[in-house]
C-alpha cells in the first residue's frame, strides 16, 4: 500500500486539526489545547518516542491517570507506527508484572506515583509532572518526520478485563479503530456541537474509543475529568460546559442516589450513554422520569471489537428498555448454539460476530485466537436474544448463567427484579455451589436503607418464578468492579465460595 492512502488513528487528529486548527479541542484542568496545538503536541512527543530507541512495531505501556498527556502519549504512539498498550492504573504486584511481561513493553509511559509500582528493570517515562516528562520534553523536540504507519499495522493491544480469566491482548489495527470510530459517530449522533465530558478512565476501550477519539474526528471541544467526581459534572452542566455523558450502570446509579439529583439543574444534559455492563431497567426509568428530555443511549460491545458493537439510540428505547439495540454500521452479528448453527429469533444463543472492527486475534496466545475465530466468526460469550425487528436483548454472559437444579437462571433477570425495591442501591447475582441446587441462586446487596433478607426475599419471589428467586440474600457496603464500572462477579463468587466453604468445615 503507498503511505497516505490508509487511514490511522493519528490521522483521525490530524484531519481535524487542518479543518479547525483554532477551535478548542481538549481542556484538562487548567489547560487548554487548540486541534493545531494538540496536533503538533502529538507530533513532538512521537519524535521523542522514536529517538528513544524505539522501532515500528514496539510495545510502549500507558500507567497513568487521566490527563492530557495520557492522550497525547497515545495519539503520539500511533503516529510513530509504535504499539500503545494502555494499562488499568489500579493494577499492582504481579497483575501489573504480567501485562507488562505478556505485551513485552520496551517502555512504559507512567504518572510519577505510579511508576514505583512498576517492576524492576522497566524503561520509564514519565508522562506529567516531572522535569523530564514527556510534557515538560515537547518544547524542546522537533515534530515528528518520520514515516507513516500503515492501515493495517497494530496500534494497540488493549487488554480484556480478566473477569473470567487472565486478561488477554486484543491486536486492534488502525483499520479497525478507525472503523468502530465511524460506527460511533454514525450511532450515537456525535456532532462537533457536542460538549463531551470524559471521566472514565482513558486507558479503558469505551472512553477512549467510542468517545474521545470519535469526537475528536468531528472537531468537538472536548473535557477531561480525572475521575467521575458528580459534584464536578453536576457543575460542568449547570455552568453550561457540558451536555454529553458516557458512564457505566454504576456511576448512573450513583448520580441517581446523590441526595442533591432531584435538586440541581441538570437541563443542559442532553446526551447520556451507558453501557460497560448491563443497566437495571429499574434504574433507567428512575433516570428517565427526573430528566424527560435527556436522549439515552445504550452502548454495548467488548474489547474485542473496538468496542462499539451494538446501540439501541433515544427513539427506540420505548417498549425495550432491557434491549441493547441492533448492530452499528460495520458490525454483522448473527445469535448461534453451541454448535455454530443460527437459533430462531426469540431464542438464547451466543452472539458471534464478523466485522472490519473486529481485532486480529490476542497478542501471542495462538490455542485462545483459535477458540475465539471459529467459521470466520467472533465467539462473543455473550448469551443474547434477537427479535424479529433485529433488536438484541443481552440475557447474561455464557460464564454467568447459574445452573439451579438443572435450571438455567440468568442472573441479569434476577437483579432487575431486586432494582424495584426502593431499599436496594447496588445488586449482583451470582451462582455459589449447593449440594442440592448445584448452584444457589445468590444476590449481593448494597443497601439504600433498611431493608432485611426476608424482605428481599419476599420481595424476589413476587416477581419471579420459584426456581428463579434467591436462595440468599448477602449485604455488602460495596461491590467489587474493575476501573470501567463492570461489577466483577468472578470475585464475588470466589471470595463467597470460600467463605461458605469456611463456614461449613466450622459448623
């Protein structure tokens, strides 16, 4: 292919940049950045990148909190043709050793109180706040003159978020962000007129990709929060500097549960986007009845693709709110048995998928690429149903699904049912082994008030079939959920399992 001709990520930028060079494009605290600022930042920092014994192709790890070096550090990898691979900040120990042991990072560009955490012998960068960071390094550097990458070169291994299993390294091409990037814009309405806010955090697949860099191809002025702070987007909306959202379930419901919701101005909201794990139905009609006019989409997706694989926009949530939509606008995805053939609409399979979006296998792990592109086809381990307009319902992840007396329970259902309860904040649903159930259907909750286990119990059972109601009801002050608001159920079920499994050798 001659260079030029393909599209990569940093040309997303660039593109911009000449269309707007004097429109704000990213402001981080107190700094701002025009597109042509922002532009030649990125281009600076992918020569001092390449002048640090760098190749085409390496692996450079991203440690850090959100921040506008965190961006500048990632758009300035895929311009030098280097590999981004960017790293949950939270990570420590050996969780944090094997990422970067496993993508085999030949440098790690970290956030100072974060880089002692990193293991012995690493290459570090700092990425703020330091004499020598890459900010602090721009000035003196010039602009990048090197080649181009190429459309289909690896930009980035963004790794799976180890709920089930260790994390494994989605290869994503240009090609394929760029396309999940038109996905986004087309699905989701984004328009340079937008006011976006990004507080989750930047190393993860959603924010970055469906988000930030989408709204950087349209030219809008975007916002960077270290963190989901309501206090901060509750005034960033009343000041008028914001009016698009991207949170998980979990931030939304805590939005909801501020005692200040019902009284700030919230009226200049006008986009709200959740996805990252499932929503409790519950929880969006309590959000739709308090801002009426707030259009809501559902984003759902994973890693593998980008991530923006399916969204069911404002229009069409009335009768489906536990849908999560159809696919976007290069994503082909077919509902299959566990031998491949397709199911009937209105039955539970596995959605697999095909698409330009998709990733080009996991960073080497050759037996786990395998499993996962059969027929041509992406093995999801989503158990989904579609209906006969298209509409995909997620049911439950395949690994979830509990097995009750031979029964299969899926847990999302379960939850919704315990959402209706005034008393009940935060609710997980999980299988713990049972000499007689197999599985006992098991709900984790976070309390608003008061409300006991018999309640809940009773509560379950008005709403559920028999086999499907808690056996157990466990309260918790909080659950345990990854940087991007995912609920980790494999925790619960490990630490439950053994707590049980304490009690009974006890008893």
């Amino acid at each position: 292919m001659t260079p030029g001709h393909g599209s990569t990520v940093d040309g997303v930028l660039r593109r911009s940049a000449r269309r707007t060079p004097a429109r704000v494009a990213v402001t981080y605290r107190d700094r701002s950045w025009t597109y042509a600022e922002l532009d030649e930042a990125v281009s600076r920092a992918a020569q001092l990148l390449r002048s640090s014994d760098l190749a085409p192709g390496d692996r450079v790890g991203a440690y850090g909190h959100n921040s506008d070096a965190y961006l500048i550090g990632f758009l300035a990898c895929a311009r030098a043709g280097l590999v981004h691979v960017p790293v949950n900040q939270n990570l420590t120990g050996e969780d944090l050793a094997y990422l970067v042991r496993q993508s085999g990072s030949s440098l790690v560009l970290a956030d100072p109180e974060l880089a002692g955490r990193l293991p012995d012998g690493v290459r570090v960068l700092p990425l703020r706040d330091a004499d020598d960071s890459l900010l602090a390094r721009l000035a003196s550097t010039p602009p990048y003159d090197g080649p181009e990458p190429r459309t289909e070169d690896l930009v980035q291994l963004l790794y799976t978020s180890g709920t089930t299993a260790l994390p494994k390294g989605a290869m994503m091409t240009h090609r394929a962000l760029v396309h999940e990037y038109l996905s986004a814009i087309t699905a989701l309405d984004l328009s340079a007129g937008d006011l976006p806010v990004h507080a989750l955090p930047l190393y993860h697949s959603a924010q970055m990709h469906v988000f930030l860099l989408p709204y950087l191809a349209v030219g809008a002025s975007n916002t960077i929060l270290d963190s989901p702070d309501a206090g901060q987007l509750f005034d960033l909306v009343e000041a008028g500097r914001a009016d698009s959202l991207f949170a998980p379930p979990t931030v939304w419901i805590g939005l909801a549960n501020r005692p200040d919701f019902e009284s700030r101005d919230l009226g200049g909201l006008r986009k709200a986007y959740y996805g990252a794990s499932i929503m409790p139905v519950p929880v969006l009609e309590r959000l739709r009845a308090r801002l009426p006019k707030l259009a809501f989409y559902n984003c759902f997706g994973q890693s593998e693709i980008g991530p923006l694989a399916m969204v069911l926009g404002p229009h069409e949530h009335k009768g489906r709110l536990d849908s999560c939509g159809r696919p976007v606008l290069f994503v082909d995805a077919r509902v299959v048995d566990e031998n491949g053939e397709d199911v009937p609409d209105g039955t539970s399979g596995e959605v697999v998928y095909r698409s330009p979006q998709l990733c080009e296998g996991y960073w080497d792990k050759p037996e786990e690429t395998a499993a996962a592109f059969r027929d041509g086809w992406f093995r999801s381990g989503d158990l989904v149903v579609r209906d006969a307009h298209g509409y995909f319902t997620v049911v439950d992840r395949v690994k979830d699904v509990i097995n009750s007396g031979g029964v299969l329970v899926a847990s999302r259902q379960v939850e919704d049912a315990l959402y209706t309860h005034p008393e009940v904040a935060e609710a997980a649903v999980v299988g713990l082994p049972d000499e007689r159930w197999i599985e006992a259907v098991t709900a984790v909750v976070v309390r608003r008030g008061e409300v006991t286990e018999a309640e809940l119990l009773a509560h379950a059972r008005e709403k559920l079939a028999h086999f499907k109601a808690p056996k157990r009801v466990l309260f918790v002050d909080e659950l345990p959920r990854n940087a991007s608001g995912k609920i980790l159920k494999r925790e619960l079920r490990d630490r439950l399992g053994e707590e049980s499994s304490e009690g009974a050798s006890g008893a």
